[in-house]
C-alpha cells in the first residue's frame, strides 16, 4: 500500500512539474505576437522526422529564414532575397 502511494505522489508531482513548464512559457511570452510560417514542409529522408519552417522576418523583409526541426537537433539559417 505504501508504495502505491509513493508511486502516486511521483506520478503527481511529474504532472505538476510538467504542467507548470507550460504554464511558465505561457507566461513570460504573454503578449508575444504568434507569427505564421510562411511555408512548411517535410523532407522526405531515411529514417529522420525532417521539418521545415521557413518566413520571412517582419523587420528585414529583404530576408528569408528557414528553421530544419528533427528527432535530432535542428538550427536556423538566414538568406537574403534576390528580387
């Protein structure tokens, strides 16, 4: 009985824990404008959840920046736009 307890208190504080991250977020980005994608999309390669975000950043719009997310670590690249 008693590790039952245990057992439901650290599942307890887990959620917690857990819920309060998202919480925290929520609070310091409060009032942060949410910006749309221009354009997302997969990449299709072996074995790898590739995805890719990319827009145009609203104070240099002579720019296009692309964001590669994966199971793996992903990082943002910047490019400028040739009209």
């Amino acid at each position: 009985m008693m590790n039952f307890k245990l057992t439901t208190l650290l599942i307890t504080l887990l959620v917690s824990v857990s819920a309060q991250a998202g919480l925290w977020e929520k609070m310091t980005t409060i009032g942060a404008q949410t910006v749309k994608p221009s354009s997302e999309y997969l990449i299709e390669t072996a074995g790898w959840n590739i995805r890719v975000y990319e827009w145009i950043p609203a104070d240099n719009p002579n720019v296009r920046c692309m964001f590669a997310a994966g199971s793996q670590k992903g990082g943002v690249a910047c490019y400028s736009i040739n009209d």
